[in-house]
C-alpha cells in the first residue's frame, strides 16, 4: 500500500497516470520501484556535473553560459 498523503505533487501524479494507463495493481508496483531508484539518485553531486559542463563549454569558446553565484 502506498501512502498517497506523504507523496508530493508530482509523484502523485504520476502515480495516478501509471494506475489510469496499466490498472491499479500494475501501477502501484511499477511507481514502488519507480520511487526507489528516485531515492537512490541523492547521492549525485549536481554542483561537481555542473562545473564540469561549464567547464567544457568554456574550453569549446562557447560564450553564451553565464556565471551563476
């Protein structure tokens, strides 16, 4: 059983367009293990991919980025 009201908007949602497109029972069990391999991404640095992309597009002369603080 899923805890709908722990659930934030959006994946509500998608745990409502899973049920409605492959049936409760399908939809629940795909959104469990959706939801768990969502968990699991936490431990990416986004800061570290974001330095290296600017990184690159600045070595390749693109101007167009712009310093964030």
């Amino acid at each position: 059983m899923i805890d709908e009201k722990a659930l934030t908007e959006g994946q509500l949602r998608k745990l409502n367009a899973l049920r409605k497109s492959v049936g409760d029972k399908i939809g629940d069990a795909a959104f469990s293990i959706w939801l768990k391999a969502q968990q699991g991404e936490d431990d990416v640095d986004t800061n570290a991919i974001i330095k290296k992309i600017e990184k690159e597009l600045s070595e390749n002369g693109d101007t167009t980025t712009e310093k964030r603080d």
